[in-house]
C-alpha cells in the first residue's frame, strides 16, 4: 500500500505504538516504527521454553470493548484476527491457612463463592463494593479514560452532577483505608486491595477512588490464543497491511529538531526524516535527555515521578505438583501491609503475595509440562541483578512450597526478569513497569497526555494518559492518532494557526468516542 499522508515515525512497538500505527496507516499516512527489540509487543513480550514461548508481560485482558473499537475503526473484526476466550474463573486466591476464593465472570457465582466461604455478611459487603466500582468506572469512564486530555473541572461537573460520587469516591481515604471499612472479613480487603498494583501502586498509598479497577475485571477476563504476543501479532500484522514498515533490532538515539519542531528520529543505523514523531515509550526518558536535548522538555518531572512499582517476573515451562491452578491464581503473602512497607523503602518484600498464571489451564493434563509466569512486586530501584536473583528465586519458590506447590523442575535464573532487566528492556524506566506512580487523588491528572510541548511530538503508552495496563495504553494510542491528525488537518488549513504543542480544536478526522460501558 502506498502511503501520500504525512510521514509519522513511531519510536516504540509496544500495543500503544502498535495501535497508533494501525490507526494512522489507516488513514493514510506513511507510518514508521522503530523498535530496539527483534519482535512487537513491548512489555507484551515473550521468552523461549521448553513448551513454546511464554508470556513474560501482562497477561489479563480485560476491557474487550476497547480492542473492538480498535479493530472497527480500521473497518476490521477482532475475531477475524485475534480468538479471546472469556474465563468463567476470574481467578482463584488462596491464603495460607488454607482459605480459597474463587472469583467469577458471574457477580452471583462470586457471591455465592464469597457466601460460602465467609458468610452472608460478606457476600452483602462484596455487592455493595461491586455497586460502587461499578458506579465509579460509569461515571469516569468518559470525563477520564474516553477523553484525550482530561480535567479538573470536567470531573468537578461529573462529580456536581451525581453528588453520591462524593461518598463512593472516599477522596481523602486510600484504598487500603477504604476497604478496611468497606469489608469487615481482612481477606476481602487484602484481595481488593491487590487491584492497585495493576497500575503499580500500594493499597496505602493510592486513592480509594482506585476501587474501580475491580469493575474492569468484573466485566470479563479473556485469553488469547497463542498467548498475549498473539494480540501484539495480529495489530503489527494489520498495520503493516495497511502500509506501516517496521524496524526491529534499531535503537533509537535522538529525536532531532530544526526550528522548534520534530524533524525525524536518530537511530544507531540511521536518520529517519518524519513530519511528526510518537514516542511510545517511558516519557522519563525524555526527561532524562536519552533522546537528546530536543524532547528533553517536552515532558517534566512532574509527568514521570514519582515512579510506580516493578516486579521480579518468572517465565518457564514445568509440570507442577499441589493444589488445583485457575488461569489467573493468587497465593497471597501473610501480611500486605508488611510487603509495601518494605516496597516502599526500596527493598525486596519478605512476605509477598505472588501471582501465577497457568498460560496452558485447561489445554493440557494438570500435572503436564506446561508454561508459567509468576509476578512478584518489586520497588523501582537498579540493584545487582546477580545478588538479586538466588535470594528473590529461593523465596518465591519456598513460599510456592509452603501453600504446597512445586514444579519439575524449578526454572534457573534466567527464567527471571528482575528490575534493572526491565530498565534495560525500557531505557529511562527505572524498571518502573507502569510510569507514574499512581499515589494521590489526583496522580490521574500528572500523566502526561497525547500533545506535548514539543510542536511534532506526540506521546502513548502506558507512560501517558489514561496510564498503565494494555487496554488503557490502546486508548493512548487512539488519542495520540487522533491528535496527530486533527493537528495535520489544522496546519494544512491554516500553518499560521498552530500553537507550541499544537493545543487545537478537534476535527471529523477523530472520530466519535466509544463508550468502554456500553461497548459501542
């Protein structure tokens, strides 16, 4: 396909990136990514096993709406290209002294579970909490996640309009705080209290307006055949159908400039001239100058600290041994507040909840070789990772043994993904795998959006707003494309017109917005 639009080079092929370039090919422009690593995906990344590869990444996707949209606005079908299995099983908790908890697609299935387990009490908490999220994510959705830049006073009027929000918000609570009051059963408030460190934050630190997180859940979980790269594949496979060229293995090393606009992108094998440049990629590290002078204030401190957690991550192939697995399955720590204490000094929690999913569930025998990533939280610091790893592998795998599972064979240390991995993966990020920390009432308004000051450079990513986790870095990738081409539109019109960062007025060329609740 040839393209005749403006040339647009995206420095990053993580699924905002990927995302953005479908979109923008789409409409026509002469789209380029570059990409240090030798496969799309980004965080959305794999390692080789013994069973094929397996994820090392995220691995819930949720918010299937926003995929949908993705794929009609380039006038395809997701199920044309990507098979998403809904779970019946959200995921599977299980405590140390021998509590288990099963979490499901069906709110009365969950109730009943919770019923059953803790009693009626709880499961009467668990639906007035479900209530609350889901009035939370409803009422948030379009003032915040659907829209390109959000403010204050938008969600002020959201908030004047439906003066319950006040109550539901809790704002001067955390989460933590809140669900202490929330559920009267600890275990219930530990487990929703996890739901912060999927945008990288502690329970008692980030706002209780967070609760939220569990309604995106509650709305289904999905898996994707082939794994999560298998999403990264098929959005890298349609765009450059539509005309995008792809170069793997080529770093980036400086965004360049003439006259206070974007003229291209630096690379170690070359110069890419471009009109406009999308960085898809942690904005600390245009902050911290690794893309040059040029970008350096584009964003601020403010945008990018602090930083939000990173994680020990373990990716292997092994036949386990012990208690039943669900896909997604939680083997919580003794005391949470014990392993963010400790996260937030920097060091690695003792007592930690650990996450394992089965990426094989229900496709091979149970006690099959078959492939595994296990999370541990980790603080977003650079320690060395050969004093890192026998320590974090010994206690992950004697805490596994304690709740009575154990795998044939353990994984060796480069099944281990520790911190200062995920910095040199992602320059400039600390090994922070979601950007910003999320700390603070009002942290959703510090992330930086799609426009910067910078006239030709654009942002998305987990990095910018609406912030971390796959679907919410789609939505960047949307506003990001929209923006390019509204401000293309604007300058073709009227070049004198344009703005430092180019704040203009929206255009057709956006499109409508879609609402993640109704799935439209």
């Amino acid at each position: 396909m040839t393209q005749s639009g403006p040339k647009v080079v995206i420095i990053g092929a993580g699924i905002g990136g990927l995302a953005a370039a479908l979109r923008l090919a789409h409409q026509g422009c002469a789209v380029t990514v570059l990409d240090m690593h030798a496969a799309p995906g980004g965080k959305i990344r794999t390692v080789a096993s013994a069973a094929g590869p397996v994820d090392a990444g995220p691995t819930v996707l949720t918010m299937r709406p926003v995929f949908e949209a993705l794929f009609a606005d380039v006038d395809e079908a997701l199920a044309d290209h990507v098979t998403l299995t809904p779970l019946k099983t959200l995921a599977r908790h299980y405590w140390d002294d021998g509590t288990c908890l099963d979490l499901m697609a069906d709110p009365d299935e969950s109730r009943a579970n919770i019923r059953a387990v803790f009693g009626e009490k709880a499961a009467q908490q668990f639906t007035r909490f479900s209530d609350r999220a889901k009035r939370l994510f409803d009422a948030f959705d379009d003032p915040i996640m659907q829209t390109a830049a959000p403010d204050q006073w938008a969600v002020t009027k959201t908030v004047l309009r439906q003066p319950g929000l006040i109550r539901d918000m809790a704002p001067h609570r955390t989460l933590a705080g809140m669900l202490r009051s929330a559920f009267s059963e600890p275990k219930l408030a530990q487990l929703f209290g996890r739901y912060a460190t999927y945008v990288g934050g502690s329970p008692y630190a980030a706002p209780a307006i967070l609760s939220l997180i569990w309604q995106a859940e509650a709305r289904g979980v999905w898996t994707v055949k082939g794994g999560m790269h298998g999403l990264a594949n098929a959005v890298a496979g349609l765009a450059s159908k539509r005309g995008a060229t792809f170069v793997y293995q080529t770093k980036a090393t400086r965004i360049t400039q003439q006259g206070g606009r974007v003229t291209g992108v630096q690379t170690d094998a070359g110069h890419h001239p471009a009109d406009y440049v999308l960085f898809n990629g942690d904005p600390r590290a245009l902050e911290t100058g690794l893309l040059g002078k040029a970008p350096q204030n584009a964003v601020t401190k403010t945008h990018t600290e602090p930083r939000s957690l990173s994680a020990y991550v373990h990716a292997f192939a092994a036949a386990p041994d012990g208690p039943a697995l669900a896909h997604h399955t939680v083997f919580f720590g003794h005391d949470l507040s014990a392993e963010f204490a400790a996260l937030a000094k920097g060091q690695m929690p003792a007592d930690a909840t650990l996450y394992l999913c089965a990426q094989d569930h229900g496709q091979v025998a149970q006690d099959a070789v078959q492939r595994f990533e296990i999370i541990m939280n980790a603080p977003p610091v650079l320690n060395d990772p050969e004093k890192e790893k026998p320590p974090c592998q010994i206690q992950i795998f004697d805490r596994l043994k304690a709740f009575g599972l154990s795998f044939g064979p353990i994984p060796g240390p480069d099944a281990l993904t520790t911190p200062q991995g995920f910095d040199q993966m992602f320059p400039g990020s600390l090994g922070s795998l979601y950007g910003r920390s999320p700390h603070g009432l009002t942290a959703g308004f510090k992330r930086p959006t799609a426009r910067t000051s910078l006239p030709g450079l654009y942002l998305c990513g987990g990095g910018a707003h609406p912030g971390a986790g796959v679907p919410m870095a789609t939505l960047s990738a949307r506003h990001a494309a929209a923006a390019i081409m509204t401000d293309h539109a604007s300058t073709s019109m009227s070049p004198q017109t344009v703005t430092p960062g180019g704040m203009l007025t929206g255009s057709a060329i956006a499109g409508p917005k879609r609402s993640l609740s109704s799935g439209s």
